[in-house]
C-alpha cells in the first residue's frame, strides 16, 4: 500500500507541482537537471517558521546579492542582517552566516551530500537536514514539517495531540517515503498540505489520497490534527529611544546573541535585558507606543523621541545618507515610523 500511495503522489505532483524560485521542476529533474545545494539550503533556513510568500523577494535579493556559498561566505555581517531586516527570527541570519562560512572553509564550499554531514553544520537541524538531503542530494530521508504533520495525521486518522503526537506522525511519513525520487517525494506531500489537505476546508474531492484518507472515511479531517492548547503569552514592556539630530538618527548594533542579535536598533531598556539608561540628555518627549509579537511574548514599547545636542552615552550616530529604515527589524520599523511621523509632523 505505501509504494502505491507514494507512486500515487508522485504523479500527481508530476502534474501540480508548484513553481518555486529554488525548485527543480520534476520534468527538469526527469531531464537531468539537478537542484544547487545552496538554494535549497537559502530556501529551507528562510521558511523556518515563514510563509512561502513573505520568502520570495527575500531569497531573490538574496540570491541576485550572493549567487553561491562562496559569495555569502564572504558577505558583511551587517550587510546580510540588513537584508534579513524584516524577515523575523534573526538567530536564522547568524547561523546562515556561520553555515555558508563553514562550508567555504570545511568543505571546500561543498555542501555535505548526507543527512548526518549536514548535521555537522552549524545552524542546521533534523529537519533542515533531513530536506536538504532528499530535495538535493535524493537521500531518501524522511521530511515532515507543519504541512506533512497535518497530511499524515488526516491520512492515518491520528487523534493524539500534537506535539506529542510528532514521533508517531514522523515514523509513518517515514514508511511511506520511497527510495526513488524521495527529493520529488518530499516535495510533492508538503505541496499536498499547502494546496489541498489545507487546515480549514480541505479539498479532500481532488486530493490523490482521498480513498485511503481514514479521517475522510470517518468525517473528521476537519478535526484533525488535534492540538494541545497554547499557554497564553506573557507581556513585556520597555523603552526605545530614539534621538535625531540634522537628518540623522542614533542607532546601535544589538549583542550578538539574545533577541534580534546582531541587528541594528536603537537604544532601549526593560524588555530584554541587554538595554540601559537614556542614551544622552534631552528633552525626551512620549510619542505613543508600537506593539509586536514574538514567539514567546507580547511587546508594548513606549517610544521617546528628542534632538540630541550633546556628546551621546550610547550608540552611534548613521547619517541620512547611511541610515536605511529596511534594515531595521520590524519592531524597530515600527517605532522609526513612528518617531519619524512626529519630527515630520
């Protein structure tokens, strides 16, 4: 049965696959075409926890900036937080830079061609592993993300909740992965949950595995997966200022790790750890508040804003000819417009 359900999947993604910027077409990899390692590794570590369409523009600018490993290796550590601004996670940018550095000087700017080689670089983990080796090097290992939980879970009617449902789900997406075309495989069943075994109304009449789908059977796909309930989000609260002065704004690079490491902000206090006292005297005037939302808390931050006249304690002054809002992460976006809006006013 499981050869007949992966052969079945396979042809209908021979037929439905999506079009995506760092995919090989199944008809290119009929054709001999090989997938490039490093845009199947950009393309993974950009959709950890990110939306197919949020990732688009950024792996384009990413790859048009740095073509290969070798490129990225070699990029600016600011420049590649810069282009990351926006994109949520930044522990994500730290190790992709310690990856594509450790791969130019450990691997001769190879990727390892195994699942257990991948594991030995930094910043990648079993799942990254496990889907660069099928989608790249057609190991066939087993993948299972958010997608291929919910397919899986629906297909063998798995009613325990998840998380503590994920070793169940990953050994029987493992026995239905095939030694041939598990790159294509992998592919096609994550293509299933996003198009068709969707979380809220699958379309089970067009899905290839409607016939063996046990939830469907008893009329619970709907149901399924089941989850265990969220903790609530604590809140936090704390201080951005920002000072201007001629055009320019006071700005500094956050701590290399922790929150938003590594990545330009400004001076702050009392919501994570790493912040301090006012950045200079002045007239510092309440602008409002922005709020934002991490993986693990809620954020209220109270913007003050002034004209900095004198020597700052802190940070470091980026002119308006330097200053680029883009490579901001969104949180501080969000206070900058607002800041911005009050000078502007």
């Amino acid at each position: 049965m499981t050869d007949s359900l992966s052969d079945t999947l396979l042809r209908w993604y021979d037929r439905h696959a999506r079009t995506m910027p760092w995919r090989t077409s199944p008809a290119d990899r009929a054709a001999g075409v090989q997938p490039d390692p490093y845009r199947v590794w950009l393309s993974e570590v950009m959709l950890q926890q990110t939306t197919v369409a949020a990732v688009k523009d950024y792996f384009h600018r990413f790859t048009a900036r740095w073509p290969d490993v070798a490129a990225l290796a070699s990029a600016a550590d600011a420049e590649v937080m810069g282009e990351w601004a926006g994109l949520g996670y930044y522990a994500r940018a730290r190790n992709l830079l310690k990856c594509a550095r450790a791969v130019a000087a450990d691997h001769g700017g190879q990727f390892p061609k195994t699942r257990a080689g991948l594991l030995t670089l930094p910043g990648i983990g079993p799942y990254t592993a496990s889907a660069i080796a099928a989608i790249a090097f057609d190991e066939a290992a087993t993948v299972v993300d958010g997608n291929v939980e919910r397919v899986m879970s629906r297909l063998y009617r798995v009613e325990t909740a998840l998380p503590a449902a994920k070793p169940e789900l990953t050994a029987l997406a493992g026995q239905l992965t095939p030694a041939q075309r598990p790159g294509d495989y992998a592919q096609a069943v994550m293509d299933l949950g996003a198009t068709i075994c969707t979380p809220r109304n699958p379309a089970c009449g067009i899905c290839p595995w409607n016939d063996a789908c046990l939830a469907r059977a008893e009329g619970m796909q709907a149901d399924l997966p089941r989850k265990s309930p969220k903790v609530a989000k604590p809140v936090r609260r704390g201080v951005l200022w920002l000072g201007h002065q001629d055009g320019g704004w006071l700005v500094e690079r956050r701590p290399e790790r922790g929150l938003l490491g590594g990545m330009l902000g400004f001076p702050g206090d009392g919501w994570d750890g790493a912040g301090g006292p006012a950045p200079a005297e002045a007239d510092w005037q309440d602008v409002g508040e922005v709020r934002h939302t991490f993986t693990h808390f809620h954020l209220i931050l109270s913007i003050r804003l002034a004209r900095i006249c004198t020597e700052p304690l802190r940070g470091e002054w980026a002119s308006r000819t330097v200053f680029r809002p883009a490579d901001l992460p969104t949180v501080m976006r969000k206070a900058f417009d607002l800041a911005r809006d009050s000078v502007d006013g």
